[in-house]
C-alpha cells in the first residue's frame, strides 16, 4: 500500500473516531488540551501563535484564545468559507 494510501485510510479513521466522541467527551478534551498547552514552556514564550475557528467535530480553541485576552490577534474570519 503507498504511503498516500495509508495517510487517506488514516485521516479517515481518525475523523470517523472524532466524530463518534459525544459533546461532553469533545468539551473534556479541550479543557484537557487547553490546561496543557497553557502550562507548556513553548506557549508562554511563544511570541505569535495561530489558532483557528473550529467547525463540526473539531477541538474548540475558544478557551486558549479565551485565556489569552486582549493580547492575541483577531482575524476576521467572516469570509472565510
């Protein structure tokens, strides 16, 4: 099987599995990623970090940017499609 094959049926499988998560498993692991990546040494001394707008099943970033106040850079994401 060639390498673009297995990275196809991979990403397949992992958003199938993040799919099947319910709301309050999604919500948990983003506190979980949250609490994380506030307490790594790389993100307090990160000077410009980019984070996106979750859609569907994604993990939701609103609590990183949250977290970060009015020092993080707003985008305008309403023509983004």
């Amino acid at each position: 099987m060639e390498t673009r094959e297995l990275k196809a049926r991979l990403r397949t499988s992992l958003l199938a599995a993040r799919r099947a998560l319910t709301a309050d498993q999604r919500r948990a692991a983003a506190a979980a990623a949250t609490a994380g990546m506030l307490a790594a040494p790389a993100w307090r001394a990160a000077r410009v970090v980019a984070l996106y707008q979750a859609y569907g099943a994604e993990l939701d970033v609103a609590a990183l940017r949250a977290a970060e106040g009015e020092d993080i850079l707003r985008l305008d994401t309403s023509t983004v499609e």
